[in-house]
C-alpha cells in the first residue's frame, strides 16, 4: 500500500493531477474514451494509404505504432490531454495526390512526410512559425478544414460507389443496388444512429459491424494467419529521403510543393485543435494563449519524423480528444492511456486488410461531414472573407488537391486586400506566399 501511495503521490506531482482538478482513475477513463473515438483510423488509415500501393497490414501496424508514441510524448513532455494518429485529410493528399496524381512512389512519399516533420520542428524551434501562424487569414484556416472535410467525404462517397465518373456531367449517383454501395450506406445509417445516442466508438463499431456483414454475405472472406511480425514490418524503414530531396514532379509539382501542404494543413489542424482542446478542457490562459505550446508542437513534429520511418502519413492531434476531455481528462496522463492501447492493438493490425472499402467509407463520409463546424467561423456577408473561403474550400474537392485549395485560397485573399485598400506592411509574408503561388500557376501552365 505504501508503493501504491508513492506511487500515486509521483504521478500526481508529475502530471499536476490535483492541481488540474483530477485523478488517476479519471485519466484513465478518459484514456479510454479518447481511444475508443479515435480507434477507427487503425482501418481507416490503411484503407487509404493502401491505395497508394502500400502493405495494408503493415500500414495498420505503423499507424498504431506512430499513434502510440506520439500520444505518450505528448503526455510525457506536454502534459496535455491531446491523443495524436496519422491525420485524415493529409493521408487522402498522400495517397491521391502525391503518390496517384503526381506518379510519386510511396517511399518517397514517405521521405517527404519525414522532411516536412524535420521542417515543421526547426520552425518551432526558430520561432518562424508565429510568423506563418500570424500571416495567414483566420478564416481561411476555417476553410481549408472544411474543403479538406468535403475531400474527405468525396473519397468516401467514391470508395462506397454512391459517386461514380460521369462523361457528360463529371460526377453522377452510383447503382446503389450495388453489394459495395449497399454496406456502405448500411455502415452509414448504423454510424449515424449511433452517433445521434452519443455512442462511444460509433466509427469504430460501425466499421466492425459493416466488415461483419460483408462476411455473412459473402463479400469477404476471412482468413486469419498465424501472427507474424514481418506482417508489421513491411513498411518500416521503408522512406527514401534522398528519392525525395532530388525529387522534380510533373510541370514543377515537386518537393518544394509537397512539403507545403504536408507542412501548412499539419500547422492548420494542430492550432484548431489545440484552441478547441485547450479551451474545453481549461488549460488557455486568460490572455487566450495555450501553455507550453512549443512543446505541444514540438511532440507533433517528432511524432511526424517517428511515423514516417515507420510507414506512415503525416502525424497530427486529433479533435476526438475533447471526448476524453468531456470525461474529466485534464492532464498528459489522458494522453499516455490512449497511446499504450494503441500499443496494444498494433498486434491485431495486420488483421485491418481484412476491412473491405465499403466498411471504411462511411466514417470517411462522416468525418468529412464533421469537419465542416468550422465553416460558421467565417463571416459570410463580408466578401474580403466570403470569397477567399469559398475558394479554397470548392477547389480542394474538386481539383483533388489540398495545394489548388490552398493556393487559390491565399492568392485571392491578398490580391483582393491589396486593391481594397487594406495592405499592411505586416501583410508582406503573405503577399509573398502569393507571388510564390502565381509563380506556381505560371509554371503549370507553362507544363501544361
């Protein structure tokens, strides 16, 4: 009992328990609840980043790998309830965009992600990311969630069969009638009422119970193999950063571009997060600021460079952690919880390439649909906001590209804050990143 006492006395002191108005047993519970709203990227994450040609089985296990670790860094050295896994958004741009549109192979691709981490911790550690931070407009840090979230639910809605091509109008309804678009729109009502009764682990039930009927109904077959660890090591180690460093791409779309969406929607998520997270769970200040935010950015950095040595997409916080919040989590304890049961699971992932499509795409619709909350941030009646927005959250679906969105997005922001009028000389970082992306234009056009 006196172990038991000290025990408990050390993790108070180190984590602030009852100082943050919580306990052991209340970090844990919240530890839980985190995982358990998170768990669906353990399939998720491989369905997409499998259509990039990787080891699905492998990808599953890199993703509870590169989960785990950052989670328990950021609890260790942050001490912040802020549960991390490879982001949705950034893994579909990987997937879709790097690897498929631009012909870039997946090691490389992971050279990149591992680049874009070693960039993202010295702007840290410089203190250049204030810089970025301060020049990009608030409300399109509201749009690019929101496109990225309609990319999300159009990759959905595509791997469900619901969309399909269309010759004469680009996109049309799919036969839904169709086995694939059946259980897809199965797993989404089932995800949907589960999510309306605030369910824990909707996404994650509603996955298993869709792959469960794909099963009885012939769609899969289940053939469990013995475990075996090369399963979980066929990504490991795997990322070219040389591939990537010479990397030239189609019509300039090279390093320097790749680097920037990698970068800039990491940058995004992570501060709208932080700001939901922090502010729910009472740790902002009064000033509205977020204590030990380098260290918070610098554990996410990190977890970015781990992952991507270990055969993943890019690393970033997740909002499912305000559940953990919602249920007392206070502290990194939170955090710690949520990343040994993704240490866990990683010796059921190669298990996750059993996970048809038509199981996955549902949470994809759905977290799409979620991400679009952000959109009532922006002031819609003021067109210097409106139009910018707009912009960005239209072409990111539409050109298949979080870079369009983004490019557009900025440009259109400054060219029309320039011939208003109201260009500041802080604004110059801003009129830069346009000049860059007009440049950009050119040169795609040129290659066209």
């Amino acid at each position: 009992m006196a172990l038991t006492q000290a025990g408990a006395g050390r993790l108070d002191r180190y984590f602030s328990l009852a100082q943050r108005g919580t306990s052991a047993r209340t970090e844990v519970l919240a530890g839980f609840t985190t995982f358990l709203t998170m768990a669906y990227i353990v399939l998720v994450n491989p369905a997409i980043l499998g259509q990039a040609g990787m080891p699905v089985a492998s990808v599953a296990a890199a993703t509870c790998f590169a989960a785990a670790f950052a989670s328990i860094l950021m609890g260790l050295i942050a001490n912040v309830p802020l549960a991390l896994a490879p982001g949705m958004g950034l893994n579909a741009y990987f997937s879709f965009t790097v690897v498929q549109q631009m012909g870039v192979p997946w090691p490389v691709a992971l050279g990149c992600v591992f680049l874009s981490g070693i960039a993202f911790l010295l702007l840290t550690l410089t203190g250049v990311r204030q810089l970025i931070v301060a020049a990009i407009p608030q409300p399109l840090f509201a749009a690019v969630a929101g496109g990225i979230g309609l990319f999300i639910g159009f990759i959905g809605l595509k791997n469900a069969g619901i969309v399909v091509a269309n010759p004469a109008t680009f996109v049309a309804l799919g036969d839904l009638k169709a086995p694939g678009a059946g259980l897809a729109l199965f797993g989404l009502l089932l995800i949907g009422v589960l999510s309306v009764w605030r369910v824990r682990g909707a996404m994650l039930i509603g996955i298993v119970a869709t792959t469960f009927v794909a099963w009885i109904f012939g769609q899969i077959v289940l053939k469990p193999d013995p475990y075996s660890l090369s399963a979980l090591t066929g990504t490991a180690f795997a990322l070219d950063v040389p591939g990537a460093i010479g990397l030239g791409g189609k019509a300039g779309l090279g390093l320097v571009e790749i680097l920037f969406v990698f970068l800039f929607v990491d940058l995004f998520d992570n501060i709208g997060t932080l700001v939901a997270v922090t502010k729910r769970a009472g740790l902002m200040d009064a000033a509205g600021r977020i204590p030990g935010l380098n260290r918070i950015l610098i554990a996410d950095a990190t977890a970015t460079i781990v992952g991507s040595m270990a055969g993943t997409s890019t690393v970033t916080s997740y909002v499912e952690s305000a559940a953990g919040v919602q249920e007392g989590g206070r502290t990194g304890l939170t955090a710690i919880v949520t990343g040994l049961l993704f240490l866990v699971t990683m010796f059921v992932a190669p298990y996750a390439q059993l996970v048809p499509l038509a199981a996955t795409a549902p949470a994809l619709i759905i977290v799409g649909g979620l991400m679009l909350l952000p959109l009532t941030e922006i002031d819609w009646e003021d067109p210097l906001a409106a139009i910018p927005a707009f912009l960005t959250v239209a072409l990111i679906p539409l050109t298949f590209s979080i870079a369009n969105g983004l490019a557009f997005g900025i440009t259109a922001h400054a060219v029309l804050t320039l011939l208003r009028g109201k260009a500041r000389p802080s604004d110059w970082f801003l009129f830069v990143l346009a000049a860059l992306f007009v440049v950009r234009f050119v040169w795609m056009s040129a290659g066209a």
